[in-house]
C-alpha cells in the first residue's frame, strides 16, 4: 500500500514537472501565487464537476447515477490535491503521516464528544510543555544555537524568554514562529521520570487528560507535530484538549469528574484553574516563584511528589 502511493505521487511530480517552473516557483512569490491560485481553482471546479456527475439537483429530471463518471473526478481533485501538495515540498511519506496523524486528532475529538465523564470518574491532568515535555532546554537550543543568541540573564525569571536573551518581545514572537514552523516541537525531549509516574497513575485506575495552550488554532502543524511526539515517546493519556483557558476545558469536558489535581508549570494557568476549585500541584520553576501556596496551589519539586499527594488525597 505504502508502494501505491508512493507510485500516485512520482507520477504526479512528473505531471506537475511538465508545466511547473521548480526554482522560479521557490525565488519568484507572484509566480508561486498565482501557481498555487491555480491549483485550488481547479479543486474547485473539479468539487463542481463530482456534485454534477451524481445530479444532485432536486429539480433534475434525470436521476441516472454514473458511479464510475463520479469515481474519476475524485481522481482529479487527488491529482490536484498531490500537485499541491508536492508544490509545497511535501512527499509520500509526510502525507501519509499527517494524515494518520489528523486521523488520530479526530479519534480524539470523538473521545471529548462521547466520553462520559461521571463523578466517579477519577482524573489526573497533565500540561505537557514544562511539566512532560523539556521545552525550555529544547527552545533555549533553538535560541543559542540556530537563531545565534546569547543569554544576557542567566536565571530565568518569567515564562517568557525576551528578557533572558535581551530581545522584544516582537522578536522573541518571530523566533518562537520560526521554531514551531520548522518542526521544532516534534523532538522535545521527555523530562527523566515522568512517563513512569503516569503510568503508575493509570495503572491505579486514573484517566490522564492532557490540556495544553499549544495554539494549534494558529500553527496547523502543531496537532501532527504533537501528536508525533506522543507516539514517538510513548505518552501514556486517554483524551488531549487545546485552549488557552485551560479552566474553560475544565468546566465544560471534565466536570463532574472527580479530579484528583492537575500538574501546571505557568503561574498564569496555576491561578486560574485553581479559582475553580481544582487541586493545582505547581512544578517549582525559575519562572513560578511569585506563586504562593494557597488552599488548591501546592509547590512541588519532583515527580514522585504527584504520586504523594494522590495517596494522601485518597485516605
């Protein structure tokens, strides 16, 4: 199968070879948008050509269905979509695997949509940068070794990086666009324990949800990218929610269960999940320092502290 459609897209790279100017496509912007006008225009005509090829029209006396007529004008707006998509750099592999991975995006949208949450459902929830994923040590690399910089501050005092590296904020802005663009968040590395306390978690009857504030809303890409990096480094959770306001999945996918405490590195999302009442077990970070422990925000400085607070909740 893997075969197949890698033969689909030699022979389209072929045809759009042809009549495509490869290097005036990459070094000449109007040529490259009108090129990549073209192309959805003609997806667009061919869409227009299949809902005509199975008279859809109620007022149409002739309901003859020609299925096969159908069938090849789904093979035109493939060969239009694999043009594009070969355009824009992309080849066999990097379909098929953005694919599997939308495919799984929407498994999990399923999940949100028909998961019963009861009280008693017990659950745990994890934010994924600071707290699973390294995403400092990882981005900070990003920073010294590709961008050039170098730190003018040392301690790291909020969750932003501008001050530490002496730059705006628009610039620090452009740097993280250019990191997530280039597939930055696809080989953050895992923090040393924290996959072997989630799974002791789910080994004791709680669900895992991990919420994060990833704007896949802005970056496509960052759903494959994440959903790469879960697979790639064996994540154990049952359901993955995007949102800036993580109280507002709270309140609206997973009450009424009853949650156990949620693990939050930023002291943004630490205060505002704790107003609603939930337990909120803040990483201890350079950049948290200002948050104080109060009835539902506990500091805690290891992984196995999670594990602590589980049992002692339960008694």
């Amino acid at each position: 199968m893997d075969d197949m459609l890698s033969k689909m897209f030699e022979i389209q790279s072929k045809h759009n070879d042809m009549w495509q100017d490869k290097n005036k496509f990459e070094t000449d912007v109007n040529y490259r948008l009108l090129t990549m006008k073209d192309f959805v225009l003609g997806i667009t005509k061919q869409n227009t050509s299949l809902l005509e090829s199975f008279n859809w029209s109620n007022h149409t006396l002739d309901r003859i269905e020609d299925k096969h007529n159908s069938k090849i004008q789904m093979i035109d707006i493939a060969k239009y979509l694999f043009g594009f998509f070969i355009m824009l750099g992309g080849d066999a592999k990097e379909f098929f695997e953005i694919f599997e991975s939308k495919s799984t995006e929407l498994d999990n949208r399923w999940k949100q949509i028909f998961t019963n949450m009861t009280e008693k459902t017990s659950v745990v929830i994890f934010d994924i940068d600071g707290i699973i994923a390294d995403y400092t040590t990882h981005y900070e690399r990003f920073l010294e070794e590709t961008v050039g910089l170098t730190k003018v501050d040392h301690k790291r005092k909020s969750y932003s990086f501008y001050q530490t590296y002496g730059i705006s904020r628009q610039e620090e802005e452009q740097f993280n666009i250019d990191f997530t663009i280039s597939g930055g968040f696809r080989d953050i590395p895992v923090f040393d324990d924290v996959i072997k306390v989630m799974r002791q978690i789910k080994v004791s009857g709680h669900k895992i949800i991990l919420v994060t504030a990833r704007p896949n809303w802005h970056f496509k890409r960052l759903s494959s990218d994440t959903q790469y990096w879960l697979d790639k480094n064996g994540i154990p959770y049952d359901m993955l929610f995007w949102n800036k306001d993580k109280s507002d999945v709270i309140i609206n996918y997973i009450f009424p269960a009853k949650i156990q405490c949620m693990i939050e590195d930023r002291d943004k999302h630490c205060i505002e999940v704790s107003h609603i009442g939930v337990d909120v077990l803040l990483m201890d970070k350079t950049y948290n320092k200002d948050v104080k422990d109060t009835e539902h925000i506990k500091r805690i400085y290891s992984y196995k502290d999670i594990i602590d607070f589980i049992n002692k909740k339960g008694k």
